[in-house]
C-alpha cells in the first residue's frame, strides 16, 4: 500500500519538481542558450529594469493628480473662542502648468483676522491659476513626465545590452565545455593506441623481436599520455561547473551530470544559431543598436532638460482669478465678487539661470560627440570582427589539411614499424607532432566560436 501511495504521490507532482530537461546524453548549444534566456536570474534582473522605469513614470505622473487639501485651526481659552478657522480646496493641476481650484472657507470668532472673515455660511470660491512667464509651455513636473517616459526606452535598451552580456558570458561557458571535452576525447584516443602499442612492443621483446629499451620508450609516451589525460579531465570538470553557473530552471540551479556532453562539430551551425551569418545590412543593425539608442534617448533627455532651463529665463508671473460666493447663492453669478493675484519675480542678472543652461547644452553637445563617435566604432567593430571570422575560417581548414597529413604520416611510419624499417622514437615524434596539431585545431575552433560570439554581442540583435 505504501508503495502505491508512493507511485501516486510521483505521479501527480508537478513536472517542474523534476529536472528532465537534463536527462539526456548531449546538451545542444541552442538548447543551453534557451534555458539562460528563459531562466537565468541575471536576465530576469535585467527585466526590473523595464519595470523600474515604469514606476517612475507612474511617480512623474503623480505630479498631475489632483489634490485635496485641508486646514482647520480652533483656539479656546477661559470659555471664550478665539477663533474658528477652515480652509479646504480641490486642486487639479494641467499640463500646461494651469491650476484649477475649488475652495471653501469659514471663519468665525472674537480674534479673526478681519481679512479672513466669512459669511454665517461660509464662503467658497472657484478660479484659476495661470503662469503667463516661466513655466506656461514647460515646467518641472512636464519635464520630469517626458523623461519618465524616455526612462522606459533608455531601459529597454538597458536590458539588451544586460542580456547580451549574460548570453556572451555564456556562451563562452560552453565554448570553454566543448573545448575541454574535445580534448579529453583525444586524449583518450591516443591513450587507447598508446597501451595497445605498449602491450604489443611488449610481446615483440619477448620475441626477441625489438630491444628491450623499446619498452622503456613506450612506457614514456604511456604515463605521458595519462598525463595529459587527467589534466584534460581537471580543466573539464572546472569547465563543466563554470558552464553550469548559466543554468538554471525555475529559480533552481542546475548542475549537469559528467556524463552530459556538449554538441560537437558546432562551427559549421554556429552563424546559423547566432544569426552570424545573416548580416547583409550593417547600417540597419547600427541603426538599431541599443548603445546607440541608449545615447539618443539621453540626447532626448537632455533636450528637454535645456528647454527647461531655458524656461528659466523668462520672468515668472502668475495670475489668478477667484469667483467668490455664498454656499446657498452660487447660482446667483456676481462679477462683482472675485480674488485676484499676481505674483512676479525676476532675478536681474540670470548668473544661475544662464550658467545651468550652459551646462545643459555643453552636456547635449558633448552626447551628440559620443554618439557619431559610438557609431564609427560599432562599424569598425562589425567590420574587424568579419575580417577575423574569415581569417579564422581558412586557418581552421589548413589545420583540418594539417591534421590529415600528421595522420597520414603517422599511420605510415606505424606500417614501417611493422615491417622493422623505423623505431619507437620515430613513431612517438610523429604521434606527438600530430597531438600538437589536433590541440591547435581544438583551439582554433574555439577561437572561430567566440569569434562568432563576439560579432554576436557586437550586433545586439536578441534572437
């Protein structure tokens, strides 16, 4: 009974409980990128930046909600009443730095400020406030409000470039992995001919076929193949465990098995996994890049901060205008009672005013510099990177002919050897100049990889 409660309980949870994604023999690269995009915390923070942007728009928003405000004041002493004192309104501010108010106030009491008596009733009001100087086309709130929404572009473009580096960073993880593993992989080849070499040098000394130095010689390129070996394994398995600082699975780490492989003979698909291979309108791509949106939505940014310290060159001159009336006679319209103001004020020389523009606009050229010259390096970049992938490209395919040739020799100098025309000596040089040539192509191909990875990054285009 318990083990088919057991079986049940297996059965119905949840598939997430269970990494299955990885129970399987080869982790391909386009899979490996699928879980960082889809699962890797970095890229998820990333996101926050987006959702960060947003609340600020919603604060810069707030600067236009409309307000109610309240002050009462009430003094009492030796049962007399000094005073009794009510001020309410209802605020609602516009963009164009217009404010509409309702009021009502009441005052009553022995020590009211006369200015500030009201009918029995009360009395309320209802006007305008409106900037005729600084602050009528723009202001601090209309400006903090379009930067709020440039935020959110500025972001976006934040989280690409966030995201990029994390699938580069990755992506270097895995090329690392794939290396390793093609190491040990020949290393393990070459270890195989090695005993099967050993053993048989062995039987021809007891033949009395070969001297009986040949054994020591042998048992040399044997420990020196094991060697080689495990230091191969180490950086493997280090390899392995930096790769798995990419992957993760519903906010869970995970760390792949040792028997989990990478997918080999990934040259030839990188560009088409990469999207490498597809660039045919490099303005397009500069166009689009998000450093370079980054930098017109600061220019944006900043124009708006120049117009709004040129705005502070104007004079400030409020008006306002208040119809005035008794709470049970507002139907009855008296032009006769109103409140009006004027509030004006104007530094004489501008010092302050004209020296924060000046700042503003030396900032705004200065950007401008940054991005023509962002622009000419992002093509110089696009351009050096293809000029080394097509380089990189021949150099693997001399080495693949290199490689070929180490092995043509080898396998004759292996047919001489049989035939008792050449030595242990000679056959171990050839084995050894071949192994340097199979590292060197292990190597060029991870150079062609992140080649590619780096053109990748280079481009900003998110698959």
């Amino acid at each position: 009974m318990k083990t088919f409660l057991f079986l049940v309980f297996i059965t119905l949870m949840p598939l997430e409980a269970f990494p299955q994604e990885f129970d399987k023999d080869i982790l391909s690269f386009s899979e490996y990128l699928g879980y960082v995009k889809k699962y890797h915390p970095m890229v998820s923070r990333a996101n926050l930046e987006i959702d960060k942007a947003q609340a600020q728009l919603m604060q810069a928003r707030g600067g236009f909600d409309p307000k109610i405000e309240v002050d009462f004041d009430k003094k009492q002493f030796r049962d007399k009443e000094y005073y009794t004192i009510l001020n309410s309104s209802f605020k609602i501010p516009t963009w164009y730095g217009i404010e509409i108010k309702a009021a009502f106030d009441n005052s009553e009491g022995v020590y009211v400020n006369p200015q500030n008596y009201t009918p029995n009733q009360g009395l309320t009001s209802l006007g305008i406030t409106v900037p005729v100087g600084q602050g009528l086309f723009i202001n601090q709130r209309m400006a903090d409000l379009r930067n709020a929404k440039l935020q959110i572009n500025l972001s976006q473009s934040q989280q690409r470039i966030l995201a990029l580096d994390v699938l580069y960073n990755a992506s270097e993880a895995y090329f690392s992995w794939l290396k390793h593993y093609n190491e040990v992989q020949m290393y393990n080849e070459y270890l195989t001919y090695a005993e099967q070499r050993y053993q048989g040098v062995l039987k021809l000394i007891e033949q009395g076929d070969k001297p009986a130095i040949d054994s020591i010689e042998t048992g040399i390129s044997l420990k020196n193949r094991r060697l080689s070996l495990e230091n191969a394994t180490l950086k493997l398995n280090k390899a392995r465990l930096e790769m798995a600082n990419y992957l993760w699975i519903n906010d869970t780490p995970i760390e792949p098995s040792e028997k989990l492989k990478p997918e080999t003979g990934l040259s030839k698909d990188i560009e088409n996994i990469l999207k490498t291979g597809e660039l045919n309108n490099s303005e397009a791509i500069i166009l689009q890049h998000p450093k370079l949106k980054m930098l017109e939505t600061k220019i944006e940014m900043l124009d708006v901060e120049r117009k709004l310290k040129a705005n502070y060159l104007l004079p400030k001159i409020d008006l306002g205008y208040y119809y005035l009336s008794e709470p049970s006679h507002i139907e009855n319209f008296r032009t006769d009672d109103y409140k009006i103001g004027l509030n004006f004020s104007f530094p004489i020389f501008l010092r302050k005013e004209r020296g924060a523009l000046n700042l503003t606009k030396l900032k705004l050229q200065d950007t401008k510099f940054e991005l023509k010259q962002e622009q000419l390096q992002i093509k110089n970049k696009i351009d050096a990177q293809l000029t080394e992938i097509a380089s990189l490209k021949k150099q693997v395919e001399i080495l693949e002919s290199l490689v070929k040739d180490y092995q043509t020799m080898l396998e004759a100098e292996d047919r001489l050897f049989s035939f008792g025309e050449s030595s242990i000596f000679i056959i171990n040089s050839r084995e050894t100049n071949l192994i340097a040539a199979r590292i060197q192509q292990i190597n060029m191909e991870n150079s062609l990889l992140m080649s590619n990875a780096g053109l990748f990054k280079i481009m900003a285009v998110l698959n």
